[in-house]
C-alpha cells in the first residue's frame, strides 16, 4: 500500500468525526448548550443555573461557522503538528463511547427516519453502506433533526474508527479513491480550526459543572419548602347551643423537607415544621367537624417550635416498596388515598373530613409500610404505632395506640380507581366527626375513652385529566373498653368530591358533599348516639398564581354542628396562599 494511501488512511478517522460534529452542528443545537440541558437547574443556584443554560457563543440556528471556515480557507492547510494534535483530541473523545447504546446498520434503508429527500441522504448512504461507520436507535430512527450529545458523539465517533482500522488491518485496498482522499483533506484543512476551540468550549464546560458541583448544597439531598399562609374565620352556631366567638385567624404552618438518596432507587425524608394555626375545635366550634387540615390535630394549639414532623426511608425490596417510618406516619406515606383532593393541605381540600377518608385517619406514628404494585391491582400493608417511642405500660411499638392497615386497590382502566380497605385500630379514632364518633380525642380528656376499632371502607376515584371525581363510604365498630362503659358504637360517614380543572395550569374548582362520622348505634340506649345527621359541604377555587404560588379561596359549611339540630349551622371561611420551593 503506498504512503499516501496509508497517510490518508490514517486521518480518516479525524475526518469522519469531522463529519459527524457538521451533522450535529448543522442540527441547530450545539455541544455546549446539549451538555448545559443535562445538569438538573434545581441542583444549582438559579443565576448559575441560566447563565450555563445559556450558551452565548452560539446563534439561535446552531453554530456560526462562517467567520472561522473563511478564516481557515484563507490560511495555510494545518501542519502535520496541528493535524496530530487534532488526532489526539478525538482519540480522546473516542476512548469515552459506550457502543452499547447504539445499534450498527448496514443499509441506509435501515434507518426508517432517513428519506432520499432529506439534505444529508447522500452522506448517510456513503458512511452506512461504504463504510459502515453510522450506528442507529434500537428502535431503528436515526434522528438526524436532535441534538447530538458527547455520549453519542463518541458512540459514532467510536464506530468510525473501529471500522478504518479494520481497513487498516486487512489492508484493503480500493475501498479510499483518490476524490475520497481529497475530500477527506479538505474537511481536515476546513474543520480542524473549529474542532479545536470546540474541544475548548467544552473544557471550560466540564471546569464551570465541576465548580457548581462543589459548591451545591449536596451532592445526595435535595432541599423542599412549602409555607401555606392561611387567613381563616368562623361564624355561626357551635356543638353546644352557643354562638361561635371567632376572630380572625392568621398563622402558617410552613414546612422544610430534605430528601435524601445513597443508591438512586432509594430516598430518606427529613422534615421540620412549624404550625402555629389552632384548632376550631379546641376554640370555637367545640367539634372536630370543620377543622381545617393545614391547621393542627383536634382541640390542639398551635406552636412556633421548630419540630421534626416526620422521618422515613422508602426502598425496593424485591418488587415491594417498603417505607421504614420512625416520626409522623402516615397512610400515604404507604398507600393510595384514591380520592382527587389529597392535598395533605397545601393543595385540595380544606378540611380534614374533605382530604381523604376519615378510615385513614387512625392509621399514624412510627412503624413500617409496604405497598406492592402489579399494574392492574395494588395491595399495601401498614402498621403504625402513636407512642413507639415510649417504653412503659400501654406504650411502644406494640403495647399502646396503633393503627394496623390492608388495602386492595383495583385500576381496571387508566385513570379509574377502586379500593377495598380495612383498619384495626387501638386507642386512636378518625380525628373528624362529631364528639361521639370521636370517643379518643374528644371524651373523657385528656386521654380520651380506650377503644379498639374494626373499620371497613371502599374509596372510588376518577381522573380524565380535566376533571376528576370520586367519593368514598365507611363503617367503623368502635368497642369501648373502660370499666363501667363497655359496649359498641356504630359510626358511618360518606362523601362525594368533584374537581375541575379551569384557569392557569395547576388552577381547579373543588367541591365536596358529605357526613362525617356520625354514631348512629350504640349499646347504651341511645345514650352514645347523635341525635340528628350533620351535612358537611365544602367549596374552593385553587388559583395557580405562579409555578410557585397558589391562592386558595373557599368555605366549610355544617348544617347541624355535631350532628344536632339544636346548634345553628356554621361556616368557616379560609383563604388559603401556598408557596413551594
């Protein structure tokens, strides 16, 4: 073979990666600003994040190579220096192809996205079939029209010269022409300016990713906030014959939450809160019906103590996810609630009753959840346990109030909904209803009644993507266990919910319709049961201000407070203003 054969062979490789980088430069989109798109904008500081967005050596059609071609065409051909150092910095970007993601074709027909009428038809036919030295998509597209990232670079790159030394090895010749040869040292005399300051580019590139990854806030933990500023009234009767005294409530309850991953498919979730906003209950209406749900738990006060408000790790254990939860537990953590306004209130509904069904509500505290999904139907298993921490008598893990779950969720067709749950539960009730259906946390404070409880509840839930609708129904058999005041209590509670999408992305009307937990049976004569039934109706707009921002006006209105005709109807108004970050 002669010299010049072998010379020219041994720039080929230089050349066609030429021709690879004109194809990805000629896409509309350069390397720099294709890396830029890889690196997550949250995990650095916004300026930091647009500036490296921004790539401003770059037009907004691809890179302008005019100025430089002309500049190259008017100098000397590069010398034989320049041209190895040039060979050196693609061998570089070679030895970093991982060929596995890409697909070796024979034939341009191979290529289903490639027509004869596109402009670089004739170059794509030449490297596949003469060369072989043009790697496809598994799925068989080229996609000439995207943007080409280093890794794909170097997949290419790595293709052509795998193939030029295999024509090197078996010293075939014929395959180069002398117009090959000629063509070939043209775009070597033509490129080799501009992949030179590409390479550039990209070091200063790799410097700038390399300096905000050693001054992020973490390389293992992202940072979450929300802070729900809530203006809240309450007019009207309460649960004992009386008016309701309420003045204007104003308070927040803000949220900071850290997550955490040490393998990629795991997560740790670290969060502090402050809630400062009080109960209507424990103030105004004497009942935990209406209590809003960003407000704190039944007949409680508010605080600006700084507390650890819950603390999980969630992983895969085969194909389960598991969740070890030591602080603030709750079903979701585990489980669908299936309705469409489970906002846990930062977003949906306003109040306890309308967020999800009261069933969930018993289940609480530190223990453990399991949720296995198998597409068509999802079973979760949870127990959690209200004062695991305490080691005494009717205390810890296994000997004081605790909430044990099983649910069957079956999703027939996308979008629908339907579960099947049952609840056992000790010393803990469904935080909402009347002061009877509430016999832990309203009677016989501060402890409350001891009662262990067997609830059973089916939750339907519908979501097109415009609107979405669902409702759920339970029973609860709560056995009162103190002495002198064993016996049953029968307590139902039902709801439907609608929410429609209108306004900005993010923006829905809310409606719900329900009765919270009412005991309409008891083993004492009646002595225990309500009297009347209470009607709970709750309306809201959520008006998404901002990507970040949420105004939520709305109302809660119950007919009968406490289930009891005596008392006049009340209604409690909230505005409602989330901010995320």
């Amino acid at each position: 073979m002669s010299k010049v054969l072998w010379n020219s062979l041994l720039v080929s490789p230089a050349v066609l990666a030429s021709a690879l980088v004109g194809a990805a430069l000629g896409s509309g989109v350069g390397a720099s600003e294709a890396i830029a798109s890889e690196i997550p904008a949250d995990w650095m500081p916004t300026a930091q994040a647009n500036q490296l967005a921004q790539p401003t050596e770059f037009s907004a059609t691809g890179v302008d190579l005019s100025g430089a071609i002309a500049q190259v065409q008017d100098q000397d051909a590069p010398s034989a220096t320049e041209t190895a150092n040039i060979l050196k910095q693609l061998t570089e970007y070679g030895s970093e192809a991982d060929s596995n993601l890409l697909t070796q074709v024979t034939s341009v027909s191979q290529l289903r996205d490639v027509q004869p009428t596109d402009w670089a038809f004739q170059a794509l036919q030449s490297l596949v079939e003469r060369y072989r030295c043009i790697a496809g998509y598994p799925d068989g597209t080229f996609r000439g029209n995207r943007a080409l990232t280093r890794y794909e670079f170097a997949a290419g790159l790595n293709a052509c010269l795998e193939r030029i030394n295999e024509i090197i090895a078996a010293q075939i010749e014929g395959v180069l022409g002398s117009d090959d040869l000629i063509t070939l040292q043209r775009l070597v005399e033509e490129f080799g300016a501009e992949l030179a300051t590409l390479r550039g580019r990209v070091d200063a590139l790799e410097v700038r990713v390399t300096e905000l990854e050693a001054n992020q806030f973490s390389t293992t933990t992202k940072l979450f906030g929300e802070s729900i500023f809530a203006l809240s009234l309450s007019e009207g009767g309460n649960s004992v014959g009386g008016e309701t005294d309420s003045g204007v409530q104003f308070g927040t309850r803000t949220r900071l939450a850290f997550v955490t991953s040490f393998t990629g498919n795991d997560s740790l979730y670290t969060r502090l809160q402050i809630n400062n906003l009080d109960a209507f209950s424990g103030t105004n209406t004497f009942t935990p019906e209406g209590d809003l749900k960003f407000g704190v738990g039944p007949y409680q006060s508010g605080s600006n103590n700084v507390e650890l408000d819950w603390l999980a790790y969630e992983t895969n254990i085969g194909n389960a996810r598991v969740v070890f939860i030591p602080v603030g537990g709750i079903v979701p953590d585990f489980a669908s609630t299936i309705t469409p306004l489970d906002g846990d209130g930062g977003s949906g509904a306003l109040s306890r009753f309308g967020t999800r069904a009261p069933i969930y509500n018993m289940v609480e505290g530190s223990g453990i959840g399991l949720n296995f999904d198998a597409g068509p139907a999802e079973v979760s298993l949870g127990y959690l346990a209200q004062n695991a921490g305490t080691p005494t008598r009717r205390n810890g893990l296994f000997d004081g109030a605790y909430g044990a779950l099983a649910q069957l969720v079956f999703k027939p067709v996308t979008g629908l909904q339907l579960g099947l749950t049952y609840v056992n539960a000790y010393r803990t009730d469904m935080l909402t209803g009347s002061q009877l259906a509430t016999p832990v946390s309203s009677l016989a404070p501060p402890d409350g009644l001891t009662t262990i409880s067997n609830a059973y509840g089916v939750q339907l839930g519908y979501d097109t993507g415009t609107f979405a609708f669902g409702g759920w129904a339970g029973y609860t058999n709560a056995r009162i266990l103190d002495q002198g005041l064993k016996g049953d209590l029968g307590i139902w509670n039902w709801a439907v919910n609608l929410a429609v999408n209108a306004g900005p992305p993010g923006s829905q009307f809310g409606l719900v319709v329900g009765m919270e937990p009412q005991v309409n049976r008891d083993d004492f004569n009646g002595a225990l049961e309500d009297p009347d039934r209470s009607l709970h109706v709750e309306g809201f707009y959520q008006y998404q201000l901002t990507e970040n921002i949420a105004i939520t006006p709305g109302f809660i209105w119950l007919t009968a407070p406490d289930h009891n005709d005596l008392n006049d109807d009340v209604v409690i108004g909230t505005i409602r203003t989330t901010f995320r970050f």
